[in-house]
C-alpha cells in the first residue's frame, strides 16, 4: 500500500509542476502584436496587396492556365 501512495504522491507533485509550468509561460507571454503595439510600429503590419485577394465570400480566384 506504501508504494501505491507513493507514486499517487509522485504523480500529483508531477501533475502541480507542468500545471505550474503551463501557467507561468501563459502569464509571461507576450505576443508579437502586444509587443509592436507597445512600439507604435503598426506600419509593418500592413503587407502589400496581392494579385487576387480571397473576398469575403470566401470564393477563390481562378488561375488562367497558360497552355
């Protein structure tokens, strides 16, 4: 019964750390639109306009095959 309760034991403290973990990489994230927000450089966010732009239907474009 000892070793029963203590892999229980084990596991549970196992369990608390990757929780642990988890939870301290959630909290010390910081994403790249927080960071360039916190800069104030939105402009590099904005990509030049492609050929064929997916609407907002969702319809895609076709190609023109060429032979």
């Amino acid at each position: 019964m000892k070793f029963e309760a203590l892999m229980l034991r084990g596991l549970f403290v196992a369990c608390l750390l990757v929780c642990g973990l988890v939870l301290g990489a959630m909290v010390n994230a910081s994403p790249d639109a927080i960071r360039l927000a916190a800069a104030g450089s939105a402009g590099q966010l904005i990509a030049t306009p492609v050929a064929c732009a997916l609407p907002p239907d969702g319809v895609v474009c076709p190609r023109a095959n060429n032979g």
